[in-house]
C-alpha cells in the first residue's frame, strides 16, 4: 500500500472521530442549537449554515492556537499528552454520564417549543447578505459565551488536537474539518425542521441517537483514561 494511502486513511480516521465526538455534544442542545430553532422559524433551513459559519470561526481559531501551542510539548512520553489524555477522557466519561441521564426527559420538541414559541409554517426564506450579518456573528457571540464550550476545548479538543499532530499538521485540520460537519449537519437540520413548521424529532428517535452518543463517548473516554494510565505508568 502507498504510503500516502496510509496518511489518509488516519486522516480519515482523525476526522471521523471528531465528527462523532462533535456530533455527540451537538445534539445535546446548547445556546448554538437554540440559535438555529430562533432563526430557523424566521429564515428556513439557512439558518443552520449561517450559524455554523459563525461558529467555525470560533473553532478554527482555537484548533489553530492549541495547534501552535502544544505542537513542541506534546510526545508518546511526554507527560503534558499524558495529563491531556487523562483529562481528556475523564471530560467525555463526564459527557456520557450527563448524556445519559437526560435521557428520560430529552424531548426535542420541547426545546423547539421554548425556543420559537411563536413558530408559523411561513418563515421569511431564502439567503441573503442581511442574513448572514445577522446570524454569523451570533454563530460566533453564543460559541465564546458558552462555558460548556470552553470547557470542552479545554479538554477533549486538546485531546483530540493532540492526537492529530501525530499525522502532522494536517491532522488539526481534520479534527476541524470533521466537527465543523457534524455542528453543520444537525444544525441545518434543527433549522430545516422548524422553518417547514414541523416542531419535533420523535422522542424515541431523539433518545435513541442521545443513547448511542452516551455510549460512544463512554467508551472513547475509556480509552483516553487507559491510554493516559499506561503512559504514566510506563506501561
């Protein structure tokens, strides 16, 4: 196999694995959800593209800096990857904890219904310079503001960013790349369904989703801890 075949497919690999982490914590809904349902009943589907734009400004900034900044600290033995993976995972075994328990009451609907109480079936449509103004910037404002963001950066993106410097500095890109489209997919989406004037995801689905979330973050923070465990240990 040519060894550029094996640089993307850990690539790949990098991406993936951002994606699902991404994923999981973007269906948990936060303020960047809750921005996509209030404009998506005022502008239709654009609203989730538009957010997601705003908010990969924020993203890419910080994967850039963590990038720059741990690239000369970070080794197999260095105890600064060590420290991170640890904590790392301990931040994803939290993620899954929490995940898990909202799942008797997780209702997407419900969160629709606070969000655009005065939801019509006729949003104003369409993209426009003016739109994208308007919701960009909050992309951005309700990232920074998020302290359940920063805290994941803190953690888990360091973590992550960490690991993909191991395939060079492509590697943060991928860890960008892949959870830029996961926050892209399902806010497009949660904005998809409130601008055509439907107010849920069935409650079962929704759970189901939030279920195989928790269990996916459980076990990759298993992982970091073990891995973090052994490295500092000399194992």
């Amino acid at each position: 196999m040519p060894a550029y075949a094996g640089a993307m497919g850990e690539w790949f690999a990098v991406a993936a694995v951002a994606f699902f982490v991404g994923l999981s914590g973007a269906l948990s809904p936060g303020p960047l959800t809750i921005l996509a349902i209030r404009e998506g009943a005022r502008r239709g589907w654009w609203a989730g593209p538009f957010a997601t734009a705003g908010h990969a400004v924020a993203e890419g900034v910080t994967v850039a800096l963590l990038a720059l900044g741990l690239s000369a600290y970070v080794g197999a033995d260095s105890p600064v990857t060590t420290a991170i993976s640890i904590l790392g995972g301990l931040a994803l075994v939290w993620m899954a904890w929490g995940t898990a328990r909202s799942l008797p009451t997780a209702s997407l609907a419900a969160r629709v219904a606070e969000a655009a109480p005065g939801l019509t079936s006729a949003p104003r449509r369409g993209a426009s310079f003016e739109a994208f103004r308007a919701v960009a910037p909050l992309g951005i404002a309700v990232s920074v503001a998020n302290p359940y963001w920063l805290i994941w950066w803190a953690t888990v993106g360091t973590k992550l960013t960490v690991d993909s410097l191991r395939i060079g500095w492509t590697g943060p890109g991928a860890v960008f790349l892949g959870h830029i489209v996961s926050d892209l997919l399902w806010l497009t989406f949660v904005a998809t369904l409130v601008g055509s004037g439907s107010r849920w995801l069935g409650d079962r689905a929704y759970r189901g989703l939030l279920g195989a979330c928790a269990v996916f973050l459980l076990v990759l923070g298993l992982v970091f801890v073990v891995s973090g465990a052994r490295s500092a240990i000399g194992v």
